[in-house]
C-alpha cells in the first residue's frame, strides 16, 4: 500500500517536471541574421578620454545599474568612428545571456544567467562590419555557487558598476563574412 501512495505522488512530480522543461526550448542565435544590436540601452553610460599617444587613444567607459553593456559599447563606437580597437572590463550585473558555438547548426547556443553574476573578465575587439562598427565580446562570470561560465557576450544588464578600459587603434580592421561558419571575421585582406 505504501509503494502504491509514493507512485501516485511520483506521477505527478515527474509531469510537472517534463512540462516545465518542454516550456523552455532552447535558444539559437545566428551572427549573420540575427537583430542589429539596439542602441539607447546604457543612458547612464560615462566616458573619459584617459590618453593620447600618437592616433592611439585610450578611454574609460563606466556602465551604471541597468545599462545594457553590448549597447552602449556599440552606441560609442559609433558616435565616435571607431574602426578597430580592444578592451576589458571587469564589475558586476544584474543579468546576461552568453553563447557557446554550435558548429552543426553555425549559431551559437544561448544561456541565459538572470540572477546577478561576478563579471571577473569581458574582453573583446571592435572592427567594421558592413560599414558599421561592431563590437564582438568575450565573458567570463561568475555565480553565486563560485562557478565561473563564459562564452560570447549577446547581452549583460549592470550592476553597481562595469568598468571598461578601450583602446583606439589608428589602423582599421575589417569583418567578413567566412561562410564555412557562417560568421563575420576579421579579414586581415579586407579593406572595406
């Protein structure tokens, strides 16, 4: 008899359990087809010019809460006719979404992190694609569990604070698309 009760509430956990994963399809994102990146998402976003050598220059932009950090780097980049550069930042936020490559289906697999994280390391590059700066992103976080993920960075939501070093270079850099992956890359040929 009591086999019998634990069966009928086993059933039903396992129910619920199957529906709630089948809710949550998983998420791909395609470089080549996927939305321009939205600009206007990092109102609080402030920058200092920290030095000059030669055509180098050297910034700081500092990301407030809620500021969307892949949006105000690609809003600076534009404004200021960034053709090539570097960056890292280290802070923390609120959410992200980071991708891994899936080379079968040439689009990265997307996951999503929506309690605050530790961002112990964002680094990156900015180049023209289709006659527009784009910043492409790499992120390391870190959760509460002391875990450490990482992958492309798609979205990041600040916390108290990113704080980003970029480097202007005076040389432009150039992305393709190469379509064995169907990804824009830096085409050291390029030059448009």
């Amino acid at each position: 008899m009591r086999f019998s009760f634990i069966k009928f509430l086993a059933a039903p956990a396992v129910l619920v359990a199957a529906s709630s994963l089948a809710v949550q399809a998983q998420e791909y994102v395609s470089l080549t087809t996927a939305k321009p990146v939205p600009l206007g998402k990092a109102p609080n976003l402030k920058v200092k010019l920290l030095s000059t050598s030669g055509q180098t220059k050297t910034y700081v932009l500092v990301f407030s809460k809620g500021d969307e950090i892949v949006s105000g780097l690609t809003e600076f980049a534009q404004k200021n006719n960034v053709k090539s550069a570097h960056y890292q930042a280290i802070g923390d936020a609120l959410s992200a979404r980071v991708g891994v490559f899936d080379y079968g289906r040439k689009a990265f697999k997307v996951i999503p992190f929506t309690e605050p994280v530790e961002v112990t390391s964002l680094t990156g590059d900015v180049a023209v694609h289709d006659g527009k700066p784009v910043a492409h992103s790499h992120i390391n976080v870190a959760t509460f569990d002391g875990l450490i993920h990482g992958g492309h960075l798609f979205e990041l939501i600040c916390g108290p604070t990113i704080e980003l070093i970029l480097t202007v270079e005076p040389t432009p850099l150039y992305k393709k698309v190469n379509p064995e992956f169907d990804a824009a890359l830096i085409n050291l040929e390029a030059t448009k």
